[in-house]
C-alpha cells in the first residue's frame, strides 16, 4: 500500500476540504482526495446545479451546492480546515469576500494559473491572510468542465506553491503533505516570480499551439487535404489549441504582461531561424536546432525518484522568519525534491525543520546556497536505515 493510499479523515493533513469550481482541477482534485485520502470530507461548490450533481453521483464530494446555499456556509463555519479556490480570476473576489463575513481563519490555497489578482485580493479581504497560500498545479486537459475531469489527473505532474515570509510553517507542511499524497510533486517558487514563470512553460506554448493550427488552417484548401498530412508531432504539438477559447482568454488577459514579453521574445527566436535562413546560414541554423534539441533531451522522461537513495537536511530556525518558503524555494531552483517536510519543536521558539530529499537535483548548490543565505545545517543519508 502506498503512502498516499493510507491518508484517510484521522490522518490526512486536513480532515475537511471546500473545493470551489467543480471545473476541470477542482473536480479532478475533488475526485483525487477521494481516491486518495478516503475519509477526508469533501464539499463541492459550483454554480451549475447539473455539475454539482455529477460530482455527488460520481463520490467524488460527499456533498454539493450552489454559493448560496446555507450549506454551503455551514461547512466554512463549522468544519472546514482547507479552502481550495479553483474559480476563474474573475470569481476570486466574490468567494475571498464570504470567507471574511463568516468569519474562516483556516488554511486557503487555488489552483489559479496566475497569481496577480488573487495575491492583492487575499491580502484585503481574507481575516487571516497569512493562510492564503497560493497553488497551482500544472496539469490539465484539453477537454473543459467535470466531463473532462479525472482522478489521476495530479499524478506525476508538478504542483506549484507559493510561501512566502509570513506563511504559517505547518501550513506549508500540510499542504505540501496534501499535494505529494496526491502523487503530484511540489515545486515552490517565490510568488512574484510566478506568472512570468508560467507564462513560459504554459501560456506561450499555448498561443504557438494556436498559432500552428492558425497557419495550418489557412494552408488547408476545401477538400482538407493539408490536414490529413497532419502526423503525430503535429498532433500532440497543436493538442492544446482544442482548449476553451473562452478560458484561454481570460488566463492570457490575467497575464497580459508576462504573455506579451514571451510571445516577443519567441517572435525573436523564430526571427532567428528566418534570417539564418534568409541568408543561408547553416552554422547558425544548425546550432539554433542543436541547442533546442540538447536542451529537449536534457528533461527528465518522468518524475521517477530514487527512494533507495534518501537524503535528510535537518535546519535549525531559530530565531529566522520565513525559513520554510526560502529553503523550499532554494530546493526546487536546484532541482531537489523534497519527499516530505517535519518541523520538530525543541522549546518555545525553537524548531528544527527536516527534510527527506531524493537523490534528484544539486546538492552541492543546494548546500551552498543554504550557506551564503546564512543557515546552519546537517546532512544524513538515510540509505542503510531503509
């Protein structure tokens, strides 16, 4: 049995969960916690009565409703320990709003692909800003709504967090408990560097998905013929250009300004390969095609642990604020996987944090940047224990 199968309501970091948006991520978050972590009570909310249903019907939420049931109410003020926003930006304000007039201090994550909006939004209207952590799991489907949803869809995909300076540590810790029993992996990343991140890795792939499909599309004649040339590179190249059109607007418009210095940029690059053509050099064509192919093979094939090989970097945080997001955030910019995260409490004021790495990544930059950042720390394998 698998450590994330044996998460269930008495041992799961949270014992109670609100998932509001039952679109694509929350319901397939919804029907993760499910699968993963039985026991964990987990209520649905959406605007569409009919998705509301389906996630009830398929035990996916133990139950389900509309903003404005007073259900809806009861479980925030009552039980819930876990807010997960899963809404278009656009909703953000209304639901940060009714978790300060009924009072919710809890924990609060999303799943928002950027994080402008909801950074400002939290911070003026959450009673306990501070427990807003944000999240965004880089995951999805070219399918839209709970019709496309799937329980596995978190597994073996990155997971992004966001701590900062004022975030609760066993928050971080339990969210990152949450996230990892889901099988996905925990990236965390300082959260003014967030949309300009994303903008690379998501919303400009996306934009060129659509451009190619653009330019296959006015090459097609009336017979459709260019189309059936259309090979599986194509294919899986131009697949998340079937994405909501409406949905893609709204995430390209919340990140208007990182997008738009992307798509300059990849403008450039495409530049590059034109004028090299243009002039009919092969030295830098070639090497404009080296680089991308070695940069291409260098990605990992699957996140693929080795839990034979175990590290544990135990940090001392006395006296230091902010220790859990900058060490976490150091971590994964070398490419080090942290497995799991305790803070052991030594006295009032003093803790140790401790985390078990796998052997993915630079330790010795990982060492080294914990060194010029001021930290005392110690480094064990746990391999002969296991």
């Amino acid at each position: 049995m698998t450590e994330s199968a044996e998460l269930n309501g008495a041992n799961a970091p949270f014992s109670a969960v609100a998932v509001i948006g039952l679109g694509l991520i929350g319901a397939s978050l919804a029907g993760a916690l499910a699968a993963k972590m039985p026991g964990v009570r987990v209520f649905g909310v959406d605007t569409d009565a009919a998705t509301c249903a389906a996630a009830t019907d398929r035990g996916w939420c133990d139950a389900a409703s509309g903003p404005d049931d007073p259900a809806f109410r009861a479980f925030i003020e009552n039980d819930c320990e876990l807010v997960v926003i899963a809404t278009p930006v656009a909703a953000v304000d209304d639901y940060l709003a009714r978790l300060r007039d009924w009072g919710y201090t809890g924990v609060v994550t999303d799943t928002i692909s950027t994080k402008g909006h909801i950074l400002a939004a939290a911070a003026e209207l959450l009673p306990a800003p501070a427990r807003y952590v944000p999240g965004h799991p880089m995951a999805g489907s070219e399918q839209s709504g709970i019709a496309g949803a799937r329980a596995d869809l978190f597994e073996g995909a990155n997971w992004i967090l966001c701590p900062d300076e004022s975030t609760v540590p066993e928050d971080f810790q339990h969210l990152h408990e949450l996230v990892t029993g889901l099988d996905a992996r925990v990236v965390s990343l300082r959260r003014e560097e967030h949309d300009a991140a994303v903008a690379v890795v998501s919303h400009v792939p996306h934009m060129v998905a659509s451009s190619l499909m653009q330019l296959a599309s006015a090459h097609a004649d009336d017979t459709g013929s260019i189309m059936r040339l259309a090979a599986g590179g194509f294919k899986d190249t131009t697949r998340i250009a079937a994405g909501s059109p409406k949905l893609w607007c709204g995430i390209a418009f919340d990140n208007a300004c990182a997008l738009k210095s992307g798509l300059d940029e990849m403008a450039g690059i495409l530049g590059s390969f034109a004028a090299a053509l243009e002039t009919g050099d092969r030295e830098t064509f070639t090497r404009l095609l080296a680089e991308a192919a070695d940069a291409r093979r260098a990605l990992p094939a699957a996140w693929v642990p080795s839990t034979e090989k175990l590290l544990e970097v135990r940090i001392p945080m006395v006296n230091r604020t902010g220790v859990v997001a900058e060490v976490c955030t150091i971590a994964s910019s070398v490419g080090c996987n942290i497995q799991s995260i305790d803070i052991d409490h030594i006295s009032e004021g003093n803790a140790v944090l401790s985390l078990i790495l796998t052997d993915e990544g630079d330790m010795g930059r990982f060492g080294g940047e914990l060194i010029t950042k001021g930290y005392d720390f110690s480094i064990r394998s746990l391999e002969e224990e296991l």
